[in-house]
C-alpha cells in the first residue's frame, strides 16, 4: 500500500507535498519521490530515493524542486524491489508525463508486453511504469484528462493515481478503482491525496471520489467525472478533524497519543449515540424492519478488526441470543458462502480499504446478503461498497498498530447490541439501564487505567527481555489475549501467541517454563475460578506470570508480583478496560527495544492489495 499527493496553486508545490508526504509515510515507507513542472521550461523535474522521507527532504534542501504543481509519493513495495529505479514517480521516455500510483495493476504484464513490441524501454519492475507511457500515446491527440480516461480503460485492478504532463503544466489528473482517492478543495489552490490528513493544515473542504471516477484539478477548479468521461457534480464536505488532531499532541508516539485518546472517543461516541437510553445511528440506511427480521450474522474482518469482532461474538450471543459467525476475510473471500435465513453481514475494517475485506463483502454481496460495514474512514471504499455504515468516529489512527480503533469498533458492537434488542424488544440481563449505566462508565473507568500508564510502561521494561510471550484469556476476552498478542508482535517483532486459557492443557502447556512470560486475563467473570486453575499449571511450572485483574488479592499474589489492576465492570465490557494496559504494554516493549514503534518493518496501516 503505498501514499500519494498532489498539489496545484498558489504556493511552492515541493513545500506542500513534502509535508503532505511526513503526514502519508504509515501507507509505506520503504521510498518516496517527488516530481513538479518546473516553470518557463515546463519541464518535469523528480527526486527520488530508496529511503524515508527525512531524506528525500535533505535531497530537495540540496537540490530543490522549483514550480507551484507538484506529484509525490510514499511507498511500501508490492511490484519490484525497494529501489531506485522502482520508486516513484514513473515517467515516460521523453519525461512528458509523470505519474503516482497506489495500488496493483493486475494486467500489467501484457501491457507491458504490447508496449515493448512498440518499442518502449522500461527502466523498472513496477507495475505502474506502464502508465506514464500510457498517458503519452493517448496524450498525442487528447487533452489529458482524456489520455487518462482512455488509460484507465484498458487498466484491472486496483490504482489511484495523480498524472502530470509538461504540455498541460496547469493541471493534476487523478483517478480512482479500489483504492482510496480524495480531493482537497482550497483558496487557489487544489489538492489530491489518498488520506485527508496529508492536505489538513491547508483545507478541510474534502469532495471524495468514488470507484472508477476521474478528477482534473488546476488551482482555480476542480473536475469531476466517470470513467465514462460523464460530468458529476458532487458536493463537498467539511472534515470535522484539525491538522493538530493529525498529530502527536506532545506524545513520543502517535501509538501512545491514540492509546490515550480512547477515554475521550468513547464518551463522544456515547454522547452522540445515546439520547434518553435510545441508541441511535444516524448514518444508519438499513430499515429497522430488516435488523427486526435478523436471525444470523456474520462478521468479517482482518487483524485487530477481526479481533474486536470476536468481541462482538461474545457480547452479541450472550445478550440477544443472535447466532454470530466470525470469519477472517482472507478465508472467507475464498470459501463458498452458505447463507442463512435473515443473515447480515457486518463487515469491520479501521481503514476501509482492506483489500479482503472489501473483496469479500463483493462475493458476499453476489448472494443477496445485505452489509453493514463498521469503518473509520469517511467516504472509505468499504463504506461506498456497504448498504449501510456505522462509523467510529475515532479521528485519524496512524500508527500502523491499531488502538483506538479496536475500543471504539467494540463499543459500536456494544451499541448495536443495544440497538437489535432495541428493534427486536429483546429483555436483556441484566436489564437494559443497568447495563447503560455501567457502559457510560467505562470512559472513566478508562481514565482511571491510563493514570496508571507509568507503572505499566516500567513492568513492560522489566519484562523486554523475554524471548516470546503466551497470552490467555476466556469467553469474551480470549479476543482480548489474541488481540493482546497480534500488539506485542507487530510492534517488538517478538514472537507472541494469543490462545484461549481453556486450550491450555491441549498443547501450549508444552512451551511453558521459566523462559517463558505469560500474560494472563483474570477479570471477574462466570469463568474466573477456571482461569485461576490455569494460572496454577503455568505458576507451577516456573513460568513468568503478567496478570491483568480486578485486584490485587493474596490468592493472586502467590502467582505473581506482576499484576495490573483495572477496576471490575459488567463481564462483557471488559474487553474495553483490558485493551488498554495490553496497549501500553506492548508499547513499552517496544520501545525498550528500540523498534519503531508507529511504522514497523514490513507493515502497512492498510493493506490495500492481497
Ligand atoms: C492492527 O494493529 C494491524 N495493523 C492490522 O492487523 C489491521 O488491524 C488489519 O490490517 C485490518 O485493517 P483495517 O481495520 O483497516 O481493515
């Protein structure tokens, strides 16, 4: 998944891409280039370089890019090697064209092939130098916007892309099939980006562009069209995000600054949600009458969604009795989907654009199955594809490890739990105030975890050495344990196994000795006693023991000195609670061991391709 920019106006573009590029660097960071018109000339001028940004900044410091439009890019490799050559911008032999891209073009081998036959040359193993050459032959005889339409016709897959010619020096052409695109709309002045963070400081007026829609933006208008090359006129909207909220907010870390957002999320999204202990979403165009009928629905996601989703399992069943499948969109893309009677699906992703989930809501779709999606993302491609959207509202979440998104993805699932037995009169246990009022604690509660963020941070140093660590947990926190583990992995790079406690004696128990840390999920829960006897066979076999509990209480003392209280709250809500010290202990990890924390080796904030 890489991250592209493009600006027209009244300033100098290299300025404006650069720092657009620092806010786009979590889409992909193994290079990054630059490409502008240079004035009079009208000649295309690029940097480029197998690095991250600070480095292509030191290269334009030594030899700058001059002119008030500009193409930039970030990249995380899918086509081709980390590389000089295969970084962006691509640009056609005679240097008429330039191009950024984010995404696969899946046909690009034989066009590639004809293209040779006519004679090109290729310099790279990308995918996306084709385009550029593309652009030139249809740009021979067309303006540009229509060069790119015709492009665009002949391309599969997925692409975003921003193109510049030498001969229209006044105007981006952007374009957009299965990958995110939006236009920045500014006082003389214009932008494209695949996120709106990279444009923020400039302007929040965002149009966003559909699938299969082209865009011709020069500084004083912006275009838009289908691939039909039909005019569309679509209404702008104001983003409610500021440029601080992009960022870090004093913070070492956008991980540690979105952990501690969690509390303030959560009770905005209460606040919004909850009028008179009536759970309302307003996005909500799915009639009540169909969730009436629901007899069965399945969740698809991947990674830390699909973890929140597991969450939602638990909360769903236990409360309205609703059968709920979990499914990885991976698996579920490529398995045959037998629907059952009244089935939705409700489809999980922070970004919105993960390729599987978005290939798998399409196959699903195919057999009648209606979609809710449950996105962060405005105007994602997951949201445009669903028949309707419940959006978290967490504001932009850019550290590549998801935080404030996974709370936030659970308590939409708490809410809609509250809205099914809303719609369907469902009498719930305990009764439906009790429950609200316990939920409405919880954004406190929260606080009161991360006033303690420092202890947690020390006993996460104490423990950076461990070589590999067991995370347990049962029912509505076994996601807890896993999604626990998928933390510490992907950020400290140490080997990490979430497993449900009660799986224990079926093989895991055979990796347990006194090299081994193991955390452990004690809340207070209908299965507590069981979880204790499970921390018994692991204390007895010398293993290093992190509880996280309701207290401190001597039984559990004699286990470990290593406990993390968190305060005790109605069973099903406290995936919300346990979240957080999990959050800040794999944080601590991390940073103990010098990994980089907001952008680890090989990931990407969404994973856009296969
Ligand atoms: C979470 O920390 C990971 N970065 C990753 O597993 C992520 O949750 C997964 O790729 C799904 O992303 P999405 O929510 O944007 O679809």
């Amino acid at each position: 998944m890489c991250g592209i920019i493009g600006y027209v106006g009244k300033r100098q573009a290299a300025d404006v891409v650069l720092s657009g590029l620092k806010l786009l660097e979590y889409r992909g960071y193994d290079s990054c280039g630059m490409a502008s018109i240079v004035p009079n000339k009208n000649a295309i001028s690029v940097r480029k370089l197998p690095l991250k940004v600070a480095e292509l900044e030191k290269l334009l410091k030594k030899k700058p890019l001059l002119g008030q439009i500009a193409i930039g890019h970030v990249r995380w490799a899918t086509h081709g090697a980390p590389n000089q050559v295969n970084a962006h911008p691509h640009c056609d032999f005679n240097g008429e064209i330039s191009v950024v891209h984010n995404g696969i073009i899946e046909n690009y081998q034989q066009l590639k092939k004809d293209l040779v036959k006519q004679g090109v040359r290729f310099k790279s193993s990308t995918d996306t130098e084709i385009i550029p050459y593309l652009v030139a032959k249809y740009h021979k005889d067309k303006t540009l916007l229509d060069a790119v339409k015709e492009t665009v016709g002949v391309l599969e897959g997925s692409f975003a892309i921003c193109v510049m010619s030498n001969k229209e020096p006044d105007t981006i052409v952007g374009a957009r099939k299965n990958s995110p695109l939006v236009v920045g709309i500014g006082k003389e002045e214009n932008f494209l980006a695949s996120d709106i963070p990279a444009f923020l400081k400039y302007t929040k007026d965002v149009l966003y562009l559909n699938d299969e829609e082209l865009v011709a933006i020069t500084k004083d208008s912006v275009s838009l069209y289908d691939f039909s090359g039909k005019k569309i006129d679509r209404k702008s909207s104001l983003v409610k995000w500021d440029h601080e909220q992009a960022q870090k907010k004093g913070f070492s870390h956008f991980m540690l600054k979105e952990i501690n957002e969690q509390p303030d999320i959560l009770e905005n999204m209460l606040i919004h949600r909850l009028k008179n202990n009536q759970v309302g979403f307003e996005e909500m165009t799915i009639k009540d009458d169909f969730f009436r009928e629901v007899e069965n629905i399945t969740i698809v996601a991947c990674g830390t969604a699909f973890h929140a989703g597991l969450v939602g399992k638990y909360i769903i069943e236990s409360t309205c009795g609703i059968n709920v499948n979990v499914a990885y969109s991976s698996e579920l893309r490529y398995s045959r989907f037998i629907p059952k009677k009244n089935t939705v699906l409700i489809a999980i992703s922070q970004s919105g654009e993960t390729a599987d989930t978005l290939a798998a809501v399409k196959e699903i779709r195919k057999e009648g199955v209606k979609v809710l999606s449950i996105c962060n993302v405005l105007g994602s491609s997951l949201a445009r594809d669903s028949d309707g959207v419940i959006y978290t509202h967490a504001g932009p979440e850019i550290s590549v490890a998801s935080t404030k998104a996974y709370t936030a993805q659970i308590a939409i699932l708490v809410l809609f739990m509250f809205y099914l037995s809303q719609i369907k009169n469902i009498g719930l246990k305990p009764n439906k105030e009790t429950l609200l009022k316990k939920l409405l604690e919880i954004p406190q509660l929260q606080r009161d975890i991360l006033k303690n963020q420092k202890g947690i941070l020390s006993l996460a140093k104490r423990h950076s050495h461990f070589g590999s660590f067991l995370y347990l947990g049962r029912n509505v926190n076994y996601p807890s344990a896993l999604e626990g583990a998928l933390k510490l992995k992907e950020i400290s790079y140490i080997p990490a196994e979430g497993y449900a406690a009660g799986e224990m004696k079926h093989g895991p128990i055979a990796l347990i000795d006194e090299y081994r840390a193991v955390v452990c999920i004690a809340t207070r829960s209908f299965v507590y006693d069981k979880m204790i006897s499970n921390i018994q066979e692991i204390n007895a076999r010398k293993a290093k023991i992190i509880m996280v509990a309701n207290e401190t209480s001597e039984t559990l003392k004699s286990f470990t000195k290593e406990i993390i209280c968190v305060p005790a709250t109605e069973e099903i809500f406290s995936p919300l609670l346990v979240a957080l010290p999990l959050q800040i202990l794999a944080y601590g990890i991390a940073v103990k061991r010098g990994c980089d924390v907001d952008q680890p080796r090989n990931l990407a904030k969404s994973v856009t391709v296969e």
